[in-house]
C-alpha cells in the first residue's frame, strides 16, 4: 500500500492514510482518514490457531432491504451520540435517501444476509 493508492475519503474528502496491524487473531490492512476515523480493511487474513471461525447462521433473516433501512435509521440516530455528523446528502429519511445510495446499502445487507442464513 501506498499514499500514491490512497482513495478519498467519501466523508470529508481528502485522502485518507494507509494503516497495517493486528485485531485479535486478525491481520488487517486498509486505509483510514485522520479527518474523521473512517476506515476501510481492504485486507483481512486470519492468523489465529486452527481454521477460520465461520459466522454463527440466523434461523430466519429480514429482507435486504428491511435490513438496510433499520441500520441507516439507527445509524443517523446513534451518530450524533458518538461526535459524528453525517453527510447531508445522506441524513435523510430512508424515503428521501438517493436511490444510489439506497440501492448500495440493500446490496451490501443482502451479502451480510446471504453470509449469516443456511
């Protein structure tokens, strides 16, 4: 990784930082922002003892959707509470939401869905 590589940060726009090192039995590697404490692991490999833990499957699960309206809704709920403001194309309602950003966050919850379900 290298400054040249670094992406900016979605949040405050300026170029984030490469960072390295170990969480729990984890190597991580990606890039953070020093503006705002956004991060992003690009590189994730497990270095504990034995084989990679799986993650625990949910009996029954909401849809993809469900799922991403809830975690933005708690999200711009919880945000403030941590120092955090959002931005304001984004500190809406879920109706009123970009259908852009919409669509994405009901992607990424379908994978966490598909990766959590039988």
């Amino acid at each position: 990784m290298s400054m040249a590589d670094a992406p900016i940060c979605q949040e405050c726009d300026v170029q984030m930082n490469p960072y390295s090192g170990r969480e729990g039995d984890w190597e991580v590697a990606g890039y953070s922002c020093d503006t705002c404490g956004w991060s992003d692991d690009t590189d994730r490999m497990w270095v504990g003892e034995g084989p990679e833990p799986t993650p625990p499957k949910l009996s029954h699960a909401p849809s993809a959707e469900d799922l991403a309206r809830r975690f933005h809704e708690t999200y711009e709920r919880l945000a403030p509470s941590f120092g955090y403001k959002t931005r304001e194309a984004s500190a809406k309602p879920w109706e009123e939401v970009p259908l852009d950003n919409r669509n994405l966050m009901i992607a990424v919850a379908g994978e966490i869905i598909e990766w959590w379900t039988p």
